[in-house]
C-alpha cells in the first residue's frame, strides 16, 4: 500500500501564494514520477504538474510561469509552489505518485480557493 499526505491548501487572495507539499510512503520500491493535478467544479481533473525521478519536469500552459515543482527523492516527497494564483486555480489538488508508467496513486486532496 501507498499512502499520499497532502498539505498546503486553503483560501488566498488573487496574486497571492500558497505551496503545497504531498509525502509518500509505504511500499515504494521506485518512483517513475510525482505531480499534481486538480479538479475544478464541474470539469474534468487536469494535469497541472508532473515531475519524474530524473528531475524532467512538464506543466499545463496555464500555470507556466506561475508554478514550480520540486521534490525531495530521499523524502519521497513532491511540492507544488503556486504563484500569482488567479481565480481559475480553484480547485481540488490532488497528488499523483507513479511507480511505473502505468500506475498510479492518488491523495485525497486539498482544497485550493482563491478569492477576494
């Protein structure tokens, strides 16, 4: 079994920050990659960040220039640093580990709101 702890989330005005941070454990032999994706009312959960164990990382276009992934591997633990958050990023972020290409485990998920 592997467990995700999601943590960060919670209410910021627009053009504010929030970091949000997932570690993993349990039974973990190797991780192709982690990430984060979100899900907004009423729409399909959409990738927003993914990084892999090599450090190769992708982003949606929407959060280019406004949000960094990292990760810590002796951790197992990814981090999602949001910037300049816009009403559109809110969203339940969820936290994504791959073991391999093909698997994959997800958090329960953090509510990300940002409004004024």
């Amino acid at each position: 079994q592997v467990q995700l702890v999601e943590s960060g989330g919670g209410l910021v005005q627009p053009g504010g920050s929030l970091r949000l941070s997932c570690a993993a454990s349990g039974s973990i032999a190797s991780i192709f990659a982690m990430g984060w994706y979100r899900q907004a009312p009423g729409k399909q959960r959409e990738l927003v960040a993914q990084i892999t164990r090599g450090g190769s990382t992708n982003y949606a276009d929407s959060v280019k220039g406004r949000f960094a992934i990292s990760r810590d591997n002796a951790k197992n633990t990814v981090y999602l640093q949001m910037n300049i958050l816009k009403p559109e990023d809110t969203a339940v972020y969820y936290c994504n580990l791959r073991p391999t290409y093909s698997v994959n485990y997800w958090g329960e998920g953090t509510l990300v709101t940002v409004s004024s």
